[in-house]
C-alpha cells in the first residue's frame, strides 16, 4: 500500500535565505517505491508576483478565496525530509506595493518532484526562468490583469483559465500549451523559436503575434472567433523595442569641490542645481544572462541658484551691485532634452531588502532656452518680474556619467548618483569650468 508522510513547516520558516542542500547532492534515495514524501509551507503573506525557476514539475492551483498560501513538496526521496534537512524552496518578500513569491531553482532534488502552489492571491506578474515548468491547473480571479514571461527553454501549460481583465503573455523561444477557458483580452508574442499551441480557450479579443520562426497550430486569423494572428519579423529577436514607460524625476547637483568655483567673484558661482524630468524608457533588452539595455528620452528643467547678484550683458552675466542691500531673488534656467542608456543587472533571483539590481548609465543631454529670472522690491514695495532671455553661457551639450539602483521602495523606482564629464559653461562666457554631481530619484 502506498504511503503519504506529510511533513508541516510554519510561514516563518518561508523568510530569509533558504537552507544549504549542497549535501544532499551526495544522498541517495533510500525510500521504497510505494513511499511518498510530503512536506507543506504555509504562510499569509500577500504577494502579486511569482516566479518559477526551473527544475520541478510545478503546478499552480486556486485556492478558495480567504484560504493561505500552501506550497507543498512531493518526492520519493527520503533523505530531504530527515530531521534539520527539510528544505526551503520558496522565498517570499515585500517589496514596497509588490508582494514576491519566488520558487528557487531546483538543484538537488530529482527532477521529478513535485511542486504544487495553492493560493488565492491574484496573480498580476508571472515568470518563468530558463528551463522552467509550470502548469496552472485553474486560474479565476475575475478581472485582474495578468502578464506572463516566458524565457528559453520554459513551458507553460494553461489547464483551465477565466479572466476578465487583460491577459499578456510573452514568450522567447518558450513553449505555451493553452487548454480552454475566457478571457476578455489575450495578446501572445512569440518571439523566437517559441511554440503555442491553442486548445479551446475564447476570448472576446484575441490577438497571437508570431515571429517567423515560430510554431503554432493556430496560423490563419478567424474572425467568428475574434482570433487575429499576424506574422512579425521583429519578433525573430529579443532585442526588439516592445513597449514604453513614463516616469517622473528629480535631481540635485552641487560643483565638483577642486574646481574653479573657488573663484567667488564670478557671476556664474553656483552652490546647487535643481532639475525635474520626464522620462520615457523602453523595455530592458536582453543583453545575456541577467544584463539588460534600456535605451530612453528624458525632457527636464533646471534651475542653478547663483551665489552672487547678476545682470545680463548681452548673451552673458555679469556682476551687478547696484541693489545694494535690497538683494533681488534671482534664478537661472533652462531646459535640457537628454538621451539616457542605461546597462543593467538584476537580483531577479534574489530579493534583497533594498536593491533588486543596479544600473550603469550615459546620458548626452542637450540644453537651450537659457533665461535669467530676477525678481525685486520696487519702490513702492511691489516685487517685479525681469526675464533675459538669449543668453549663452552653458555649454549645449554636455556628458552625463551616473551609477544607480533599481529600489522599489517608497515609491521610488530609481536612485542614481552622477557626474558630468563636461563642464556646465562655456569657456568663452569667463565662466569657471564647473562641473557638477549630484543624486537623481525616479518615481
């Protein structure tokens, strides 16, 4: 008769980092062939992304709506489950609004055990690694949208699924194995050499975009069906420009201490720059392994308090005394477009508690429309407004150097210290050749 031995773990057993198995490497499995091994984890921390890394025969299945998260493990191997070797193989972590549930790569157990996660969380971001397996046994929490990537190798098998909301589903070179279901919106890209195979799942919109090496057994478009399916030569790459991000960002800068700005008798003396920018990034392009490119454009503007009182002189600024005690308030703009690139590496595979990966970037950026704003008290002790504009005293173009981290914390997305290569004015204006540094904080 076959036996089920159940092993229970409690949720704290699920944090932090997961136990050393490099012994078990070496084990054999001594249990006889009508013995199964079961151990189960259970926890009530939220979470909205899952990650499946590759090495287990993993299922999804919905739980009843208010149930806890149950992993439970399932193997014939006896030696993984003696006292002190029980092993962790879920990470979960909380990670400003996004709660991540991470199934760590398999590697010493047999590839045929068994994985199965019961949740009753809605899922809005699914993974999967190189390598990885996961069937979703049933999906249906109404009308959340879900996105789903698939890397090399990975397959994806979809039993049953019901969403109302949107469905997005990209592959490179993965297999998809969809079963049936509704779904109001289902987009597939299938990059590369990926394989979809489509069973009776319907939805309301329904478009698959194959590349030209892709296989389907869907190839002609239906409109009974609302199924539309189009050819995309773009999609032969990963390295293809699939979508845009907008956010917004703030900087602080401050001169390079060891520079000209020792000489206070400048007009162009300044203790610190404020900026603020849009910025549209596009999706990282993988660069092998876990590095990325993300090209972008930013439009911004920046303001550099001045430490002394000016006046513009033609195109440039000159030192004006003529306030006397009655110090104007004064600020000098202008507006910059840059093109940043950023190189990128992640932790996707490790949640740290601040940092999900660190960037590289370069950034040229361009600036016009410099104008000098001054406001005083006149004589009836109304403040006035003068603006000068024309002036020509930056340098147009200048070389942004800057070294980040993708955070995800407090609302913050991006934290970034930089250095300009170029100086900020020109040499022609009698400026200092002043370069700047500073933090840059994208929301």
């Amino acid at each position: 008769m076959k036996r089920t031995i159940h092993i229970l773990k409690d949720a704290t057993s699920l944090l932090g980092t997961a136990l050393i198995l490099g012994l078990a490497l070496f084990m054999t499995c001594r249990a006889s062939a009508q013995d199964i091994y079961e151990i189960e984890q259970t926890f009530d921390q939220p979470f909205n992304n899952l990650e499946i890394d590759k090495g287990w025969d993993a299922r999804l299945i919905q739980a009843p709506k208010g149930s806890p998260t149950t992993v439970v493990l399932q193997t014939r191997c006896a030696d993984f489950f003696e006292e002190g070797n029980e092993p962790n193989i879920i990470e979960a972590k909380h990670l400003g609004p996004v709660g991540h549930l991470w199934l760590k790569e398999n590697t010493t157990m047999p590839k045929s055990t068994v994985v199965e996660i019961h949740t009753a969380q809605p899922i809005k971001y699914l993974k999967l690694y190189k390598g990885a397996r996961l069937t979703i046994e049933q999906y249906d929490f109404d009308s959340v949208d879900l996105d789903i990537s698939a890397d090399t190798g990975a397959l994806l098998v979809i039993d049953t699924m019901s969403n109302l909301g949107n469905t997005h589903i990209s592959l490179y070179n993965a297999t998809l194995d969809l079963g049936r279901g509704h779904i109001k919106v289902l987009n597939i890209w299938a990059h590369g050499n990926s394989v979809v195979k489509k069973g009776k799942l319907w939805a309301v919109n329904q478009r698959l975009y194959l590349s030209n090496d892709a296989v389907s057994n869907v190839t002609a478009s239906d409109s009974a069906t609302h199924l539309y399916v189009d050819r995309k030569r773009w999609l032969n790459k990963t390295d293809k420009l699939r979508s845009l991000s907008l956010t917004f960002g703030l900087d602080f800068s401050m001169p390079i201490t060891g520079t000209d700005n020792a000489r206070y008798g400048s007009p162009y003396n300044t203790n610190l720059d404020f900026g603020a920018f849009w910025q549209f990034t596009t999706n990282a392009i993988p660069l092998g392994g876990r590095w990325s490119l993300t090209p972008g454009i930013q439009f911004g503007y920046h303001a550099y308090q001045l430490d002394n009182i000016v006046k513009a002189e033609g195109n440039h600024l000159v030192l004006d005394d003529s306030y006397g005690t009655n110090a104007p308030r004064q600020m000098f703009d202008c507006f910059v477009i840059g093109l940043p690139v950023s190189v990128n590496y992640s932790f996707s595979k490790a949640w740290h508690a601040f940092s999900q990966g660190f960037f590289f970037k370069l950034t040229p950026m361009l600036n016009s429309k410099q104008i000098l704003y001054t406001q005083s008290l006149n004589e009836h002790n109304h403040w006035t407004r003068r603006e000068d504009k024309g002036l020509d005293v930056l340098n147009r173009f200048n070389l942004r150097a800057a070294v980040g981290l993708h955070t995800g914390l407090l609302g913050i997305r991006n934290i970034e210290f930089f250095i300009d290569l170029l100086p900020s004015y020109k040499a022609s204006a009698g400026a200092p050749q002043t370069r700047m540094m500073g933090l840059v904080y994208h929301f």
